[in-house]
C-alpha cells in the first residue's frame, strides 16, 4: 500500500515523505549512508560508491542499505510504493544500458543526483533487472517518486510494455494502477470542494447541507490505492501554505493522517494491515522526521549533525515508545 506527498511552506522550505503501509515490520530504522560508501552493484557485481551521504528508512541486508525511502544531503528525495499487478522487470541485462536491479534504484538516485531533471535524464537510458537482494529476499514490486527542493518531481515506473517516467504534477503517489491512469481519474472529481453547497429545491422540497463538508460529498473514503490517490490529490490541491516550516510538518502530518490505516481497517491474506510509518522530510535542513504506529509522537534526525564522511553506516533505534506529553 502507501501514499507519498509532497509540500511546501510559505518560508520556503520543501517536504517530502510517506504512509509506509504494511503488515509486518522489515527491520527498518532510519539509517545515514555516508559519502563515499561501497556496494556491491547487484548486476555487474563490482563495487560502486556513493557521491552524496543519504539517510532514510532502510533495512540491512547483507551490509546493503534496501531504503524504502530518503533523501540525499543535496535535498533530493525519493521512495519506493508498492505496484502489484503492474511491476514487471526485465530478466537480462540490456547491452548499451545503465542496467540496475529494482532495491539498487533508490540507492542509485540519492547516491549520484541533486535534481528531478538530472535524473530524468539519465533514466532514458536505464534498465530495471529482475535481479533480487539475495536469494532470501523476493524482487519489490514497486514503483517510485522523485522530488527535489526545487518544487519538481517525477513518478518513475517499470510495467511489461515499457520504463516510463511521468511529470508529477500534483506531487503525490499511492498504489496501483498507473499513474497515468490516475490523473485521468481526478477527472471524476471534479466538483469537489471545500466550499459549502448553496441551499436548492427539488420540486417543493427544500434542500439544504446538513452539516458543514457538503462540497466534498462523494469524495471517496476507502483505503485502496485509488481512493487515497483522490483523497490526497485532493487534500493536496485545497492545502493551506502554512507560514513555516514547523505548521507545515504539523500540516503534512494531519494530511497524511487523512490516508492512514489504523490496526483492524485493513485485512488481506489474515494480515492486518497498519500505517508502520510515516516519514517527513525537510529538504533543505537535511531533517528526518518519523512517527511511528507505537509512538505517534514525531522523531527528528538531522544528517548535518552527523559524520557525513564516516567509514561505516548508522543506524538509528527506531523509536516505538509511546510519546506523551505529561502537563502535571
């Protein structure tokens, strides 16, 4: 599942994270990836090492940082959503090709670009192998979004007919189908709004709204991947700029709350689906924020008070404490 978005503050400041919804935990922690780190290239097999120090929400496996989401300390930001029924990889190498493995796609963009457009442009000539971690660990079906600080972002996805990378003009992202399709039905709602409808009649029968919300009636309220798309298009669309960086983490928040799966909402294959996660990203301050399904107080970690030229990865507890605010 998941929904990702994108905000932005009167003061200047870009946001971007995600709801990682999911049933089960991957022993995820926010992890700081510093310059210069190696890898393994999961296609060629040499080593590879990044230009930019990274944090984000990973696991580790076999010393390999899989991040389902980040940001480079050049403000560049992406994450992975799930995209079942319509992720397909390629089964071997193209020749001519910069060839990667589905999990290597995140870490190669925060490794090596500041822009939306740099990596635009060097994925027009990029490959996605079906090529796994380890034997262990199944190929993602995902597709991903890319934001940067300057305000642009792309939605980049791997189907059977082709790579395709979309401007993203709304700068949010949830599941299945494409995301073409997507935009295309933003169509249906055209009508909504936060405005309160006027009274009518019908024949003789007065109409009137009852209650305040009138003007969003047949706003979809479900949890699947359609009716988030259209709820946080729409929430998206309406927001309020908030002053400063501080509102707007507070707004990105009550936004992505909007989407989110409490425990018992969701049930598929007698697994309970839960918002694990969600992730705030300050894209000039290089901030990590996260609250938890246990904590539901927001976490802050900030890659510039770290060592970004460190020998090793970091790993950070990942907080699922309960936070509260004890007033007397």
């Amino acid at each position: 599942m998941c929904t990702a978005l994108t905000l932005t503050t009167k003061d200047g400041y870009h946001l971007f994270g995600r709801n990682m919804d999911l049933s089960y935990s991957f022993n995820q922690a926010v992890t700081l990836v510093p310059r210069n780190y190696e890898y393994k290239d999961r296609i060629t097999g040499n080593m590879k090492k990044n230009k930019y120090a990274i944090i984000g929400m990973a696991s580790v496996i076999d010393e390999y940082p899989a991040f389902a989401d980040g940001m480079n300390e050049k403000g560049l930001g992406c994450a992975g959503l799930n995209f079942p029924g319509y992720s397909y990889f390629v089964e071997k190498p193209i020749p001519g090709k910069n060839n990667l493995a589905p999990y290597d796609l995140i870490l190669w963009i925060l490794a090596n670009f500041e822009t939306v457009d740099e990596v635009a442009k060097e994925l027009q000539n990029t490959e996605l192998i079906a090529v796994p971690i380890n034997e262990k660990t199944p190929l993602p079906t995902l597709h991903w979004i890319v934001a940067d600080k300057n305000g642009k972002s792309i939605v980049i996805e791997r189907t059977k007919e082709r790579l395709s990378v979309y401007e993203n003009p709304i700068g949010v992202l949830t599941n299945s189908p494409t995301f073409d399709w997507h935009l295309t039905n933003l169509n249906e709602y055209i009508k909504t709004t936060p405005i309160q409808p006027e009274c009518t009649t019908w024949g003789q029968k007065e109409l009137k709204p009852l209650g305040v919300g009138g003007g969003t009636n047949g706003l979809p309220g479900g949890f699947s991947g359609v009716d988030r798309f259209v709820r946080i298009a729409y929430l998206k669309s309406r927001s309020v700029e908030m002053e400063d960086l501080e509102k707007g983490i507070s707004q990105f928040y009550h936004m992505l709350n909007n989407v989110a799966m409490p425990r018992g909402s969701v049930i598929a294959d007698d697994l309970q689906d839960i918002t694990l996660y969600t992730s705030c990203m300050c894209q000039e301050k290089g901030i990590y924020y996260y609250a938890t399904y246990n904590s539901y107080g927001i976490s802050a970690i900030d890659m510039n008070k770290e060592e970004l030229d460190a020998k090793e990865i970091k790993r950070f507890d990942y907080c699922e404490k309960l936070q509260i605010a004890e007033q007397n």
